[in-house]
C-alpha cells in the first residue's frame, strides 16, 4: 500500500499542475510492482497521463517505468491493456512480499499487489504436513508465501498460462522452495481429473472471475478423509442494502448442496472493493469429508 505522507506529496504534486476538480477526479489509487507502476486514467482526463506519471515518479524515485492500464482484466490468462505513459519501456520486473521474491512481466502475466495481506491470511493457516492445491496460481505468489511461511508438505501450482508457469518455475528456484512447490501447466479441471484427485488437506481458487464453475473440481482434490478446506474467491455486486458477504455464501450454498456436499463457512471477508458496488470476497469453507 501507498504510505499516507507519500499520497500527500502525490497530491501536493499534482495540485501545483492540475486544477483542483481536476485532482479530485482522478483515481486515488495505483499499484507500484517493483520499480514499475500501473495507473488507471479516467477517458475525459486522458490527456493528463504524463503528468500523473512523472508526478508518481518524483514521489517513488525507484520507480522506473509508468504504465496507464486501458482494459479491464480479461480472458482466459486474466491479462489486461497496458499503455506505456513514463520512463522505460519494460513490462518485467521483480516484486518483493513477505521475504518472498517474484519476478514477472505484468504484460503477460497476471498479478496484484493488493492481494498481499490476503497471500499471507492464507499462508498462515496452513498446518505442518498439509498438501495444498492451488488451482490458478499465477507466478506463484500464494504457494511460495505457503512454502516459505508455513511447514506445508508439498502445493501443486496450477496455471494454464504458459508464461505465468515459466516465471512460477523461476520463482520457486529464486526462493529455493523446489522441494515443496510443484509447478503444472495445464487447465486446472483437467490436471485434478488426471492427477490429483484426492490428494489435498486445502484447495486454493484464487479465480473470482470463474471459481464458481470449478468447484466440482475442487471438491475432487481434496481427500475422502483429512482438514478439508477450500477457499473460495469471487466477484460480488451489492448495493448499499445488500451484503455481498450473504450474497457469495447464498451462491455457494446452493452449488454445494445441489453436490450433496456437507460444509460450513468458517470465514468470509471483503478482500477489496473493486468498483462501484463491486467487491471482491472470500469464503473459507471447511467441507464433510
């Protein structure tokens, strides 16, 4: 997260270069991944990009490259538009969470750096000899803080992007977790149907756009007898006199039932706000074996 002093410098920068209705429009927050960030320009100030990088720029001094995101996250690799607005031209870069080292190119590849606290939420809940299977594991950020944080036995690492598997590869040797950490390439449904149905204590679906469709498949990889959990992250639209906590548990309620599957909700929390009404939401479920 961006320190509340440096959001003060941001906004004393761009109030010396932008009229003040100008500054209460733009989007009040980026990511910074590495030495790269990533920023959301509202279409009416569009013209205004460069000012808002360089400004970021001057504020985070370590950061070489600015990029304007154009699309919404999207298709089967969750990628999204990226426009270079600042500074170099490279899309790879390295991420540091939690003692853990990522590298990736966020052009290619998945990633969020607002899902930190939850990586390491779910980390910490790992016991002492649990296999984990992460479903949609991206580069590998929630299986190598597993790894590196908890005494977990082995988390096979599904993803079905290529190049998000090679980084994946890279970063388990980076944080030296080979022994535990088993990267896969592949489509998730298929992978558990092929090789590891019944082998899970723990099923991570960090895929909020489309978990719901593989909760079958994750039920799958969990073993007949063990701890048995899942967590489940989806998308969620409430309004102001909706809860859109109630909302995900009802959704999936209905699913499991409808699978004859026994469980119970041990956890649900807000992760993020995602848009106007819009949240993104996570149930730790505890299933029968």
């Amino acid at each position: 997260m961006v320190k509340r002093d440096v959001k003060r410098n941001l906004k004393t920068l761009l109030s010396e270069r932008l009229s003040p209705e100008e500054v209460r429009q733009l989007y009040k927050s980026y990511d910074i991944i590495g030495d790269i960030a990533v920023i959301r320009v509202p279409e009416h100030l569009d013209k205004h990009s460069r000012i808002v990088a360089e400004a970021i720029m001057e504020t985070h001094k370590h950061v070489k490259s600015v990029w304007k995101q154009t699309t919404p996250v999207s298709g089967e690799f969750r990628l999204r538009g990226l426009e270079l607005v600042a500074g170099e031209e490279k899309t790879e870069t390295v991420y540091k969470e939690y003692g853990c080292v990522f590298k990736v190119d966020i052009k290619k590849c998945y990633f969020s750096p607002r899902l930190s606290y939850e990586r390491m939420r779910i980390a910490r809940q790992v016991g002492s000899g649990e296999t984990v299977v992460n479903m949609f594991a991206g580069v590998g950020c929630y299986s190598i803080l597993i790894a590196k944080h908890s005494d977990v036995e082995k988390v096979f690492s599904i993803d079905v992007n290529p190049v998000a598997v090679e980084y994946m590869r890279e970063n388990v040797r980076l944080n030296r977790v080979e022994d535990k950490v088993v990267p896969i390439l592949g489509d998730a449904r298929q992978v558990i149907e092929e090789k590891l149905r019944g082998v899970a204590d723990r099923v991570l679906m960090p895929l909020p756009e489309r978990a719901y469709e593989f909760l079958e498949d994750a039920l799958k990889a969990l073993k007949t007898s063990g701890k048995n959990f899942i967590h489940y992250y989806c998308f969620e639209h409430a309004t102001k006199d909706e809860n859109p906590l109630k909302k995900a548990e009802e959704g999936v309620s209905r699913k499991l039932r409808s699978l004859g599957v026994g469980f119970e909700v041990v956890l649900g929390r807000v992760v993020r706000e995602t848009g106007p009404n819009w949240y993104q939401v996570v149930l730790d479920l505890k299933v029968e074996g």
